[in-house]
C-alpha cells in the first residue's frame, strides 16, 4: 500500500482543473480498487459523459518518462495528457484504454502483447542520446546489488555476479522495469501502464519479468502455459532480436540469466523477511538452482 492520504473527490476536482478540466464534477471521479483486498488505489476513472480518462497520481520517475518518451502520441502507452502539481505531489492524466491484463494469457492477446513490446523496443534500440533518461542503468543496478545480499547460496550468488556482468553487456532500449502480466492491458491494442519504472535498460529486462512468473496450475495468479512461454521467446527474437545482429543462442542464454534473476526476487524476499515456508520460495528457489546449474 502506498501508505499516503488519499486525495477527497473535492480536491480531485481541483487536480482536474489544474489540468484544464474544470467542467468535470465529483459525480464523474470514481476510483480503481484492488481485486485481492479492496484497497483503493490513487488511480481515478474520470468519466465525463463523452469522455473518459485516468487520473493518477505518479510514483517515482513515472512523469518523467512519459515526457521523455512519449510526448508523441504512441500506440503501445496510453496517450499522455498532461501533468500537475498539488501541494507535494504530482497528477497526470491519460487517456482510458479499455482491456484485460495478461492474467490469464491467451494466445491472441499475448500475440499483441509482444508486438507492441517488439515494436517500442525496436524504436528505441540503443537510443545513447536517453540513456540519463528516467530510472538509469546506474539506479537499476541498486536495486540489482540490493536483491543479491539476500540469496543465502554460493551458487546462486556466483551466477548472480554473472547476470549484473551480463546486464551491463547487453544492448540497451527503453524497458517497461516491472512488466508483470498486469501491467498490460488488452483490448484492440496492448498498452503498457505503471511506468515508474521505465527506461533506457537491457532489452531483455521487459519480456524476462512478462514470462518468468507464469503458473500451468490453474488458479495460478499469473497464467501461462509452457507453449505460450515458448510461443512469447520465438516470437520476441524473431520480430526485434534477430534484425539486430544478435544470434538465437545467445539470445536464449541471454534471457536464462534474466529469468534467473526474476526467480531470485522470491528468494531475496523469503531470505530477507524470514518468510521460506512460503510456496512461492520453495517454487522459486527450485528454478533459480535449477537455472544457475544450466548456467554454470
């Protein structure tokens, strides 16, 4: 939970006419609340009648990235509308996307999903001149250093030390840094929402946390089948890898040392916070060994 006040529908309308909408009425501003607990995010459905947008308020360099790289209007994010500040905080409004997120993969929408993802990358291929643009290479490798105090075995920290060599040699785009399934959403075009995290970062870093944390059990939270992954890894080289020069081979052992290090994210948490009895740290600390014996 974010852990701040949420704003009263009153002072929503007075965000909304900072950014040029003084017409739209509290009766319009409805909020989007969390499935699992009902939390109320600091996101608002504003519905106007004849429009709809999303207000929301930013997190991290989310702002930042949107001017930076989507002042043109683009298909894969939703349309940037503008940005406010009130009192300590920043707003932005985009427009709706109506969809599903990627909870539940299917084929048809996972197809969509990657040729968005192939196509912005694609556009921002080793773009040096954004490189100290939003979340840095030197701010991810933070968080990468943090995760990996917290992994408790000298097989997994030897190829963790490989993977931060093999993320700082791998060529560079603009990545989604926390592309979850519900991250997307889905209807006529895929977009990408959440952006705090974006960047000019290693290519694989996006499609890596889309299909890493993918279940066969149904149920799962996250969804996919093991020929969905297959389908989004041949997919994903064919339509942006191979027109770069980069062989499939290497591609693929690439993208082992970024699965590798989406498993270690439960196994930092489960080391870190004394929570190993948890299934998810039994589930991915089983892949994380399994990965870096193939590694090795």
């Amino acid at each position: 939970m974010e852990g701040k006040a949420i704003p009263t529908k009153a002072e929503l309308t007075k965000i909304l006419a900072l950014l040029g909408y003084p017409q739209i009425t509290e009766e319009a501003i409805s909020a989007f609340v969390s499935e699992e607990d009902g939390y109320e995010y600091a996101v608002w459905l504003i519905d106007s009648g004849g429009e709809k947008y999303v207000l929301k308020r930013a997190k991290a360099y989310e702002t930042e990235v949107y001017r930076c790289f989507f002042k043109e209007r683009r298909p894969y994010v939703p349309a940037f509308i503008g940005s406010a500040k009130y009192g300590e905080e920043t707003y932005f409004l985009t427009e709706y996307c109506q969809g599903e997120d990627l909870r539940i993969c299917k084929r048809e929408k996972l197809r969509k999903v990657i040729e968005a993802l192939t196509a912005m990358q694609d556009e921002f291929w080793q773009r040096e001149d954004l490189y100290g643009s939003a979340v840095t290479m030197e701010r991810a490798l933070e968080g990468i250093e943090n995760r990996g105090k917290y992994l408790g075995s000298e097989l997994l920290e030897k190829v963790y030390g490989e993977f931060k060599r093999v993320y700082r040699e791998t060529p560079r785009t603009l990545c989604h840094d926390d592309l979850l399934p519900i991250n997307v959403l889905v209807g006529d075009r895929a977009v990408f929402i959440d952006w705090e995290y974006g960047g000019i970062l290693p290519y694989l870093s996006s499609v890596a946390r889309l299909i890493a944390h993918g279940r066969e059990e149904k149920g799962a939270f996250f969804y996919m089948t093991g020929e969905d992954r297959n389908y989004a890894i041949d997919s994903y080289f064919e339509e942006l890898v191979r027109k770069h020069g980069i062989s499939y081979d290497e591609y693929r052992r690439t993208l082992e040392y970024f699965m590798f290090y989406e498993y270690c994210e439960w196994v930092m948490i489960g080391n870190r916070y004394d929570s190993r009895s948890d299934e998810r740290y039994r589930y991915y600390l089983k892949l994380a060994e399994e990965t870096a014996e193939k590694l090795s």
